[in-house]
C-alpha cells in the first residue's frame, strides 16, 4: 500500500513579494536563527549582516537595495 504524505517545500525568508524590499531586521532575525545563510541574506535580500557583532550594516544594506 502507498504511503500517504505531505508535499515538502523549502523556503527561503521572511515575508511576501520583493526580497530586496523586506525589512533587514526580519531578514536579520532569520539569520540569527540559522533559516538563512549570511551569503543568501546579501545576494537575495539585499541585506548586509556582520556576522560576528550579529547586526545589520546600515550603510552596505543601503548600497545593495540602491543598485
């Protein structure tokens, strides 16, 4: 007999529509708690994250989402 399951899907981040208009603290928080990688946070949210102070780089974050 087949077993029965659920569809799995993997998701990337914080909230709906353009990843580079998300706010970078949520973008940050998913970070901290390991749901996204410091790298993916930068090329897809266009959010730049020190990982080692664990905070947000204001003026790097507003160069990436300004390009």
């Amino acid at each position: 007999m087949p077993q029965a399951g659920f569809p799995q899907a993997e998701c990337l981040g914080p909230g709906w529509g353009n990843p580079s208009e998300r706010d970078p603290e949520d973008v940050l928080r998913h970070v901290l708690n390991e749901y996204v990688r410091v790298e993916k946070a930068r090329e897809i949210y266009k959010v730049a994250i020190d990982p080692v102070a664990r905070r947000i780089l204001e003026d790097e974050t507003r160069s990436l989402r300004s390009r």
